[in-house]
C-alpha cells in the first residue's frame, strides 16, 4: 500500500498521514488504552517512588488504609474506595470497547 501512494504520486508525509496512519490507528489506540489501565492499576512501581503523602496514588493509598485499631480493617471503606477506582476504567473501556475490539482484530485490510 505504501508503495502503491508512492506510485499514485504522494509525499513520504502524505503517505504516512493518508495510508500508513489509518491502517494504524486501531492497534495504537488499543495499546494506548491497554498501557493506560496498566498504569491505572500501577501499585509495586508506585509504592516505591512515592514517599509524601500527597502524592501516592489511588491503589497504594487504598492499600494503606487503617483501623481504629491494630486488629480492626475498614473493609467497607476499602471496597468503597476500590469501586471508585475501578469507575473510570469501566468508563474507559465501554466508551472505547469497538476500538479495542478492533485495534485486536485488524489486519492488513483497510476500512
């Protein structure tokens, strides 16, 4: 196909933004979705870089909730807490679910 645009008389630009990106654009825009739910869901990483307060992220605080007491975890808060987590994902996943299917499904045939 790329060859065939250099034949019909596009640019190497032309090329790229009219054949090579559209044939693309399904597999790049489920990997970005992928990388962002692995980042979303980031909790060994995060844990050891972050020291202050402030700036931990949404698992490793969820994770470091406590109890009144040594002996007591706040189950409903941490379920609480893990469901808004997993909201925007949800959120994320049904809005973009054709283009995940379709970013797993393409081959080399456009449209």
């Amino acid at each position: 196909m790329e060859e065939t645009a250099y034949v019909d008389g596009a640019s190497p630009f032309q090329t790229f933004w009219r054949v090579l990106l559209p044939l693309a654009a399904p597999g790049l825009g489920t990997a970005g979705i992928l990388a962002f739910i692995s980042s979303w869901n980031e909790y060994l990483f995060a844990l050891s870089l972050t020291t202050e307060r402030g700036t931990r992220t949404l698992p490793v605080a969820i994770a470091q909730f406590s109890g009144s007491s040594q002996f007591e975890m706040p189950w409903g808060e941490i379920m609480a807490a893990s469901l808004l987590a997993t909201a925007p994902l949800i959120v994320v996943v049904l809005v973009f679910q054709k283009l995940i299917v379709g970013g797993l499904t393409a081959g080399g045939v456009k449209g």
